[in-house]
C-alpha cells in the first residue's frame, strides 16, 4: 500500500468533473477523460505537493492513480535518501 | 479486423462535430495571392489578418529580386544535405549575416524553424541532462525533448518563480537547459525574459530563446525579445524561423559557445535532410538584412498592432494579451467561434481559428497576426467587420466604450 495513494486521491477531487469513484486503479485517460494537458497541469500539482520533480519522460507509463502514487513513492524517497 | 486508423476515430468525430456550414479552415485555399495583406479566397478579394507575415516582405522587390537571380545562377535546388553537396556560398552569407546580426555570434541555418528546434533541443541535451520547457512550448518543441534522452521537466507558463523552484529541486547546474520563447504565437503574450534569466543564471542553466514569432517584431536591430530585453550577452542559443518576418522558409541557431560548430556533425535533422534552394536563401538573406537596417517596417507593424488592438478592445472583446503583433480574440462558446470565423471569412476577413489543444487554458480563440504592408484603413475594417458579426451573434451585447 503506497503512502502518496491517499493524498493523490484529494489532489484529484476538485479535477474529477465526472465525478467518478477513484482508487489505486482508475485510469486518467479512459475513467476521469483527462486529456494529456489535463495530465500535464496536475503532475505540476503533484510536484508542488510533495516537492519533488516528476519528468515528462514518466508520463506514458503512468495510467492508473495507482501508478502515479508508485512513482511519487520511489521520487520522494530517492530526495530523501 | 482493427485498422491502423481506428485510433483517430475520436479525432474524426471531432472534427465532424464543428459544424462548419460552407468554409473550414483546412479546405481554405489562397486562390491568387495579391499583396501581402490580401488574396482572393473562395472567389472573393480577402485582407489577411492571420498569415504571420510580420514585415510584409513576402514581395519586397529586393527579396524578389536577389531570389530571382539565385534562382538563374544556382538552379531551383541543392538536392543535397548541408554536410554533403548542399552548403553554398549563400547559406554560409546568410549564417554569417544572422551572426553578425546577434552580435558577432555563430550561426547553423535549418531547412525549416520545426528542425532548427529539433535538432538544437534534441541534440544538446543528453541522457544525464535535463530539459526544463515553458508549458504552453511549441509543438516542436515538445517533440525535440520526446527525441532527445534528456530527463524532461515542464514549468508553469512565463512564470519566473515557479521555474526558479523547479531548478531548486533539480539541483543539476550546467546540464540544464531551459527552453522558453519569446512571443507565444497564440495568444500573443511576451516573455518576461529579464526575469527568466536572472533565475537562470542563479542556477547556472542555459537558456535557449525561440525568437520564431518575436524576429524582427522586437529589439533595436529586430533580434527579438532577447535584445528589447536587454539580455542578449546572457542567453546562450537563440533559434528562429525564416517563416514568419523573414517571408519565406528556414530557421537559424545562434550560439556563443566555442564548441558550437560541433552540432553540425550531431544533429540529424541538420545532417540528414537536403538544404534550402538558392532562391530561399538568397530572399532570406536580403530579408535579415533589410530587418536589421531598416527599422520602419517594425515602427508600422506596431502601429497597426496597437490600432487592432484598442480598436478590438474598444469593441468590447476579451483579448489575450497586451498589444503585440498576435491579437488573439477570446470567445467563449465553441461553436460560436467557429461560426464567426466562417462569417468574418465570407465577410472578406481571414483570421486563424485555434481551438483545443493547440491553444492553453482550453481556450477558442480567433487568431490575428498584424503586417506592416496593412493599410490604416484595413485595420480599421478588420475591426468593424468583427464587432458587427459579433453584434449580430449577440457576442457583443454591451455597447461599444
């Protein structure tokens, strides 16, 4: 169980137009509709949240909340250790 | 059985979705192109007010002329790329007048700006770099960074801080570059370059300007925002396009580095893709000069700009940024944008319309691009033409200030 699932989880509320029940594994694209800008705007959101940099590069492999908080897990820990 | 394009069915939809009655944008065809601010579309004498011809050089009879004598002395093309058969005499003048024009700096001249972004972005920044782009960047820029290995960080558009926070993090010094442009060709808003490279050099970043939009627009000799700004000595690579004020085709990278000349071995879209004919060099080279020594041309298009702009404003339309060269006209329902763009196109104006994702915010945009070869008189046309279509469409429902 990740730490970050949980906190994701509100940052995600207030974007959730749709109004979709979300847990570890809705998907960004096809459960919430977010379009890539979408996408781009909240990962700016994340960064500031937990103050770590989450590159471009990861987005692809990013489908689900759950692995968003997997990746803001291993991010936050590798700033901290 | 699934089909290679089953994936752009949405985008199809999409599409369909707009409503266009008689006229789209994509079927628009300049029918006969009369001057740089008109041409006959769908029959009818149209101003342009979306082409990006900032100078209004596309028929400057100096352009004409020395395109047309390369054209008889060099053949129509180099059929070859710039490390191969396809470097003249002319693309090496044009590369040296560019640097000349930036201060005494180095110069690689592109086939088109789109390339002169890949193959600088895509090439400088390595596996362990890191590329660090305003949001609302260029698609060419975006996909420099998916071709490069570089890790990619993205910051809020045009804001200062919030980039300083993301090199904070970082923490990566010189291999950092960052990536911002000078004018944003949408909705039309500068840069707060100053402010950006002071963040940069408290980082020690690189900053690399794309001036394809703001080239012979800003600055004292038509630089760009580098020069109005004043931070020309502090920006390591500016890149542009002879697209837009040079009135033809290409784009250029200007650098200080002293490894610079290197790139013309490592980057493939400059390597691996043929030249610019003669003629395009040649009209672009009297361009770059005309642009540097000939500043009323910038005086007029900032004129005209300033008139649309007060004049839209006056109207009562919501526009995107203070007064630039780029006057985007906000509207707020989809549909509605796209029936005025098709009324102000039968009504002898063309505008570009730019809807989502091409735009920021999700924006709908009418989109005007100024020239200095626009007349007073077609200004103020262009003006009147839009605040009665949005009058009648009950855009407009205040009246006028």
């Amino acid at each position: 169980m990740s730490n970050a699932l949980d906190e994701i989880i509100t940052l995600i509320a207030p974007h959730n137009r749709k109004g979709v029940a979300v847990a570890a594994a809705t998907t960004f694209a096809t459960d919430l509709e977010w379009d890539s800008l979408t996408v781009m705007d909240f990962v700016a959101e994340m960064e500031d949240h937990f103050d770590i940099i989450i590159p471009l590069n990861l987005l692809p492999d990013l489908e689900t909340v759950g692995q968003v908080a997997d990746a803001v897990n291993e991010l936050t820990e590798k700033k901290n250790g | 059985m699934a089909d290679l394009f089953d994936k752009f069915d949405p985008m199809i939809q999409a599409r369909e979705a707009l409503g266009f009655e008689d006229a789209s944008p994509i079927d628009v065809v300049m029918e006969e192109i009369i001057s740089p601010t008109e041409a006959v579309i769908r029959g009818e004498r149209t101003i342009l007010a979306g082409t990006n011809n900032y100078l209004g050089l596309t028929f400057d009879p100096r352009c004409i002329r020395a395109a047309h004598e390369a054209l008889d002395a060099a053949g129509t093309g180099t059929t070859g790329s710039r490390v191969l058969n396809g470097t003249y005499t002319g693309h090496k003048a044009l590369e040296a007048a560019l640097g000349k024009l930036y201060g005494g700096q180095q110069c690689m001249v592109f086939s088109t700006g789109f390339l002169a972004n890949l193959a600088s972005i895509g090439t400088l920044a390595g596996k362990d770099d890191f590329i660090v782009i305003d949001a609302d960047s260029h698609a060419s820029i975006y996909d420099a960074c998916k071709m490069s290995d570089a890790t990619i960080v993205r910051f809020k558009h045009n804001d200062p801080d919030d980039l300083d926070k993301r090199l904070r993090r970082l923490d990566a010094g010189g291999r950092v570059l960052v990536v911002v442009e000078g004018l944003y060709s949408m909705l039309g808003d500068k840069a707060p370059m100053k402010e950006l490279v002071e963040v940069k050099n408290r980082h020690g970043a690189a900053l690399m300007v794309d001036e394809a939009h703001s080239i012979g627009v800003f600055g004292e000799t038509g630089c760009g925002v580098v020069q109005e700004a004043g931070v020309m000595d502090d920006v390591e690579f500016v890149v542009g396009t002879f697209s837009k004020s040079v009135g033809t085709i290409g784009g250029y990278c200007v650098s200080r580095h002293p490894k610079f000349d290197i790139l013309r071995l490592a980057a493939r879209p400059y390597m691996f893709t043929a030249s610019l004919p003669p003629s395009v060099v040649a009209s672009a080279l009297k361009a770059v000069e005309i642009l540097g020594a000939e500043p009323q041309h910038r005086e007029k298009l900032w004129r005209n700009a300033r008139q649309l702009h007060e004049g839209l404003c006056r109207a009562g339309f919501d526009l995107g940024a203070p007064a630039s060269p780029v006057v985007a006209v906000k509207i707020a329902e989809r549909d509605m944008t796209v029936r005025l763009w098709e009324q102000l196109l039968k009504n002898g104006v063309y505008v570009n319309l730019a809807m989502p994702p091409a735009t920021p915010q999700g924006l709908n945009l009418l989109r005007c691009s100024l020239s200095a070869a626009h007349t007073e008189e077609q200004v103020a046309t262009i003006v009147s033409t839009f605040e009665r279509l949005a009058r009648s469409n009950s855009v407009l429902t205040k009246p006028a200030a």
